[in-house]
C-alpha cells in the first residue's frame, strides 16, 4: 500500500471549553467532518489527530481551525452548521465564519436568536440595517423572506419603527378578491399563509394575534396597498416576481419617512400570463443604479432547508439551461 501522500497531524482543542459540545453527540460532529473530507480522526485529551491523504488533511484542517475559533466564541455548532460551513469555504477558504455565523437577529420567541447561515444571507442582513430599500432574489430556501421577517420583528420590539406591513400579490386569486366567500381575512387568508407562518415562528403566536388585532403588524394582499403612504413602518413584499410593472411602482412609492422595505422573489417562478412583464425582473433595469436601494442575489449555495432541495434547485436550473439552449 502507498503512503507516501498520507499524513498525520495534530490539531490542537486548547481553546475549546466546552469540548463535548463541540464534538457533538457521540462525537457526530467528527463523524460528519470525517465523511465530507475523507480522513480518520481521533480524539486523544484536548487534541484531533488526522489521518489521510495530504490533500484531504489540509481541507481538514482549515474547517476545523475556523469550527474551533466560531466554538471559543461560545456557538454550538451543529451537524447542520459544519454541512453549511463546508459549503461556505468550498466557494472561499478566506471567507470569515465567525463574522457571518456570530452575527444575530434577536427575536421574541424560544429560538431567542436568528443567524445568518451563509455569505449571502449575512450580507444580506447588514443590507438591510443600512439601505431603506432591499431588493433579495433567489430561489426558495435561501432564507429571503425569514430573514426579513426576524430584521421586521427585531426592529419593532426594539421600536425602530413602530409598526410591521406585511404583503405579497394574490396572483392565484388574480387579485380580484371579492368573487371568493367570506370575508377579507377568510378571502386572503390562504395566500398569506407563509407570511403568517414566518411570523409565529419569530413571536408566540397569542401575541403575534394581539399585534394584528391592533394593526401594529398588518397582513394584507398587495391590492390593498394602493393609494396609502406608510410612515414610521417596516415593510416586507413577498413573492414579488409576481407583481406587474404597474404594483411594483405602486408598492415602492408606498414607502413613507422612517420607513424600511424589503422585497423578495424567485425571478425563475414568475406565475403571470405571458403579455404580462414581472415588476421583479423590470425593477433591476430601472433601478439598479440608484443609491439607497441595493439587490441581494441567492444562489442554490444559500439553501438552508433539507439537502434534497439544494440539490433539487441545481438540478431544475441545469435541466432550464439545457431546454432552452435546445429550444
């Protein structure tokens, strides 16, 4: 057998307080480094000895020295977040971990805190603490709207603004409510879902209730937006790929002094009839350049949901790719 190119080596776990944290349940985390990189790794006192190829110990070694600096500043890191480290350094070994995965959005639910689980979603968020309009495209998963909503929800309870306007296109309903029964909570009611959904997940659900019952957080199908100004307000729309033209003005010139709008979308899942232009895709064209407002682009590597669905997204956009350079 050939060792010439195995190596072992030494990484030390000094730093580390919490050390059983830190290797995970029965050492699962050291499992899950073990079958991304290809190498044995043993514990022995406070030290990891590696074994394996040269080039497998290196990559090693990198995830584990930042997984041990991100560790000393008192995370607990997950199986989960070593899979979303992995991804991270893949596209940039450089890239700061502590910087995306320490920073945090504080909420008032169990979770107590929401992070940024990539490079993406942490720029992401500093976009939205410094522009008073966000433009967030990608696929589904990648955290746009939650996102949104913890930064909505952090800055009411913490009263930099004083209310939470919620709202996306009822493209299913084509927006002409009033055929549908019940009254207007039970005609949108569906297509609001998701957003409801976010928020329960950020505030216990008696008080989320409260806040709506007092239109301090206000749900509400785009149509109703027009001809309102909305001061003193965080605004979230979602699913924008399926505004027109015509809303997408409409909601951006809602946006009222002391004010934050986020809007979201997949520009890839655009539901509108064909003689229709998606307000989504115009807006980068018209406004791409004009300071205060900033477009923050997902990718399939920003998916946080099971693994499946980052793999399920690459496969439909090279299998798009591909019909179309056919077609």
């Amino acid at each position: 057998m050939d060792v010439s190119n195995k190596e072992n080596r030494k990484i030390d776990l000094t730093e580390i307080t919490n050390l059983s944290a830190f290797l995970g349940h029965q050492d699962r985390n050291i499992r899950v480094i073990e079958g991304l990189y290809k190498v044995r790794i043993s514990t022995r006192g406070k030290e990891l000895h590696l074994n394996g190829p040269n080039a497998n110990i290196d990559k090693t070694a990198i995830i584990l020295k930042k997984i041990i600096s991100l560790s000393a500043g008192g995370y607990i890191v997950t199986e989960e977040d070593i899979k979303l480290i992995d991804r991270v350094i893949r596209e940039d070994p450089d890239a700061d971990i502590k910087e995306i995965f320490l920073d945090q959005i504080e909420v008032p639910s169990h979770k107590r805190v929401i992070r940024p689980k990539s490079k993406v979603q942490k720029a992401y968020i500093e976009s939205i603490r410094k522009h008073d309009i966000v433009l967030g495209i990608g696929p589904a998963g990648t955290g746009k709207t939650y996102l949104a909503m913890a930064m909505a929800v952090s800055d009411l309870i913490s009263k930099r603004v004083s209310r939470i306007v919620l709202t996306r296109p009822a493209i299913e309903a084509g927006e002409s409510l009033g055929y549908l029964p019940g009254d207007l909570y039970e005609k949108v009611n569906p297509y609001l879902r998701p957003l409801y959904d976010a928020l329960y997940d950020m505030m216990d659900p008696d008080r989320a209730k409260k806040l709506i019952e007092r239109d301090t957080i206000e749900i509400a199908p785009l149509a109703y937006m027009r001809g309102r100004t909305l001061n003193d307000a965080f605004i979230i729309l979602d699913e924008a790929q399926n505004t027109t033209s015509e809303q997408m003005m409409m909601f951006l010139t809602r946006l009222g002094f002391g004010s934050k709008a986020v809007i979201t979308g997949d520009i890839t899942q655009v539901d509108l009839p064909p003689n229709k232009i998606s307000g989504l895709i115009e807006v980068q064209s018209i406004l791409g350049q004009v300071r205060g407002i900033n477009f923050i682009y997902f990718s399939e590597l920003d998916v946080v949901r099971h693994d499946l669905v980052q793999k399920i997204i690459k496969a439909y956009e090279e299998y798009n790719r591909n019909h179309a350079q056919r077609g």
